[in-house]
C-alpha cells in the first residue's frame, strides 16, 4: 500500500518500550505466522481451489456476464460496506457516516492485508477516532459492543439457515452440528450478558474470577499484568447499559444488515455466473455462508483468505456436482473479489486524507484534551500512567493500583482498546 505506512499508524515511537529479548520473541512469532499463513494460503489457491475447478474454466463463467450483471455485484458490494459504516455510527452516534467509512476501510486495509492484522487495525480505528475527540470510554464501549453483537450474529446466523434451509432441502450433518453450537454459544452468552447488565453482584463476581486467569494469560504471553477486571465490568456494565437502552434495537437491526447484505453480495454473484434457484436455492448459499462465517470467527489469516474461499467453495459444490463447479468457483472468487480487495486501496486513500487532508472528513478541531496523535495519546492516558499497545488489549495502568481514576461520573474502564 504505497503512500502511507499503517503500520507506523498503529504502533507510534510513543508506545512503551519493551525489553529487547521480548521484542525479538514477538518479532519471531509474528514471522512464524506470517510464514504460516502465507503457506496456507499459497496451498488453498495452488491446490485446493483448482480441485474443483481450473482458473482457465472460472475465468469463462465470469468473462460471460453481461454488463448488466456486473453492475449489480458492484451495487451489491457497495451496499455491503455502507451497511457496515451505517453500523459503525448506531454504535458510536457522535460520529458521521463519512467518518465510520474512513474508520472502516482504513483498518480493514490493515486486517486484510497484514498477519495480526486485528490488533494493528484497532490501533488504526483508535488514532482515527481519538483525533476526532472521540475518548477512551466511548471507544472502549464501541469496541466490546460492536464485537458483541458480531459474535452474536455469527453465532446466531447458522441457527437462521438451518431453520430457512429445511424449507428447500435437508441440511447436511456440518450444518445442524454448526447450527447446534452457535445455539448453544449464543444462548449462554447471551445470558451471561443479561445477568452482567441486570446484577451488579454478577459483574464483580465475575471480574474476580476471570482476574486471576487472565493475570495467568498475560504472564504466559509476557505481558503486563496490570488491570482491575471487576472495575472494568462495573464501569462496562453502567456504560453499556445506557447504550443499549437507548440504541440496543438500532444496533440490532444495524448489525444484522451488515451481515446479510454481505449474503447478498455472495447471492448476486451466484446468479451472476447462471446458477439458477434450482441449482443453489438462496436457503443453501445463507447457509454455506453462514457456517463459513462461524468458521472463520479466530483470524487463522488475514480477512479469513483462502478459507472462506475453500469453505464456500466446498460447501456449494456438494450440491451442484462437476458440471457447475467451476461456476460455482467462479462465483465465490468473485465474491471475494468484490469484498476483500477495494477496501484495501480505499482504505489507502483514506489514510492519507485523514492523516494530510483532514478537513475533508471531520471538520471541526479535535476537542480539548483529545490530542490527534495517538502516540501522545497514549502517554497522556492517566497521571503518571503507561500505556502499551499489544495484539489482544492494551491494558492501561491508570493508578498504582490498577485501578481506574476518577469519580463515579467519569470511570473508565482498565481494558484500553486495541
């Protein structure tokens, strides 16, 4: 991505220095998963993909669609990535659509095209938004909100198309068992956050019993073990609590949409290639997207390349036999096509507008004390504290004791977002 380096974005000279010996771990093990990831990836579009089908045959199916039919993928694409900055800005109102779009593309740029791509892209969503006055609360609650329900959705989403899929076909046994665990995942998530919202008893004791495993977790990935867990949750639950009250339906509805016009793109670009209803009913590609998306909840590579594309792939062409596959092929490459890379040079330009033409996207003045330059934002996060950014949290040491400062008006969780 020339022009701009996102990566010194994400990590600025101000982070905390960390000792020599644990940088050159880190630096190992982000190159043995760079390495990992490019092998797979490599084995995915060199092997696995021309299985099913040639290039040569998947270059055809997409050569013989009409312009009219290109039109609409591109409507359809369009219309996926407005959705997602429509959700961006139910979950964080203070903020306009044009800036959710810049957050937005600028650290998918980073996700899709970096290993780890996560922790840096929230570095990036963080420098963006803190320069538009946004402080660490709101971006804490935006983060664990919007995280939250995505995970609801993903967990929610096979259990959907297992109920429409019956409708046109009988599922396979993947299916119901995907179905079954999301189910089950989603039912006790959901409760842990109805008891969290509803007991303050719930959230302290839980903070207390998930202290001393992630202190456990951070000194095994040497880090920093500093937080107050139970303080963060009271402070998330009474944030989050507002939040949803005022705009929990707004979110729903916004989260949803942004998931199944994603389905929608995959949908135009089946039809595109000629695959008719009788040959992919929309009930069987909601559901290989759906247990696609459950699939590839942990990052394995970067945007989830190469498996989503083998995971479609193989779901769709089990229904179809050899003759369609390579449409089938086709459509899914092309799906990812539309999806995966224009975020990667719109999220370019969209660095370099809000880092030399601000103007543009935000046009009022960063408000007092929410300096632009996350690097000063990180050394002015409390008095005397230290913030260290690393994939995961960057947890802030706001006190000695871990605590966080303030009174009961302006409590602010430990958990800094990425």
């Amino acid at each position: 991505m020339s022009g701009v380096d996102l990566t010194a974005i994400a990590r600025p000279p101000a982070v905390a220095i960390t000792r020599p010996e644990r940088r050159r771990a880190r630096s190992g093990r982000e190159i043995l998963r760079t390495v990992a990831s490019v092998v797979l990836i490599a084995a995915v579009f060199g092997f696995a993909v021309p299985h099913f089908a040639s290039y040569r045959s998947v270059w055809a199916s997409m050569h013989a669609m009409t312009w009219a039919e290109v039109l609409l993928v591109a409507a359809a694409a369009a219309a996926s990535m407005v959705s997602t900055w429509i959700m961006i800005c139910s979950v964080l109102p203070s903020i306009r659509l044009r800036e959710a779009a810049v957050v937005n593309l600028g650290s998918n740029a980073v996700a899709s095209t970096l290993p780890a791509g996560g922790a840096l892209a929230m570095g990036v969503s963080w420098a963006m938004l803190s320069s538009w006055g946004i402080s660490t609360p709101e971006y804490v609650l935006y983060t664990l909100v919007s995280g939250i329900w995505n995970v609801f959705a993903r967990l929610g989403l096979p259990v959907l198309a297992l109920l429409l899929l019956v409708t046109a076909s009988r599922p396979g046994a993947g299916l119901i068992a995907a179905a079954a665990v999301g189910l089950a995942l989603l039912v006790a998530l959901a409760a842990g956050l109805a008891l969290l919202m509803r007991s303050e008893s719930f959230a302290l004791g839980a903070g207390r019993a998930l202290q001393p495993v992630l202190a456990i977790a951070c000194r095994l990935a040497r880090r920093p073990a500093s937080f107050d867990i139970p303080g963060s949750l009271l402070g998330f639950r009474r944030r989050a609590g507002a939040l949803i009250a005022a705009r929990g339906w707004r979110i729903t509805a916004a989260t949803a949409a942004s998931n199944l016009t994603l389905w929608l793109v995959l949908l135009v670009c089946l039809r595109g290639v000629g695959l008719s209803q009788a040959q992919v009913p929309w009930q069987t590609s909601l559901a290989a997207f759906a247990f696609v998306r459950l699939l590839t909840v942990l990052p394995v590579t970067p945007g989830g390349l190469g498996i989503t594309e083998l995971g479609l792939i193989a779901v769709l062409a089990a229904g179809v036999g050899h003759r369609a596959s390579a449409q089938v092929a086709a459509a899914v490459l092309l799906y990812r096509a539309v999806t995966y890379l224009p975020p990667i040079p719109l999220g370019a330009i969209a660095c370099l507008t809000w880092r030399h033409a601000p103007a543009l996207i935000h046009a009022k003045p960063a408000a007092a004390g929410q300096p632009a330059d996350i690097g000063h934002q990180a050394e002015t996060a409390g008095h005397g504290g230290r913030v260290e950014l690393m994939p995961g949290y960057a947890w802030a040491e706001t006190s000695a004791r871990g605590s966080p400062q303030g009174d009961g008006d302006d409590e602010r969780p430990a958990g800094l977002g990425r």
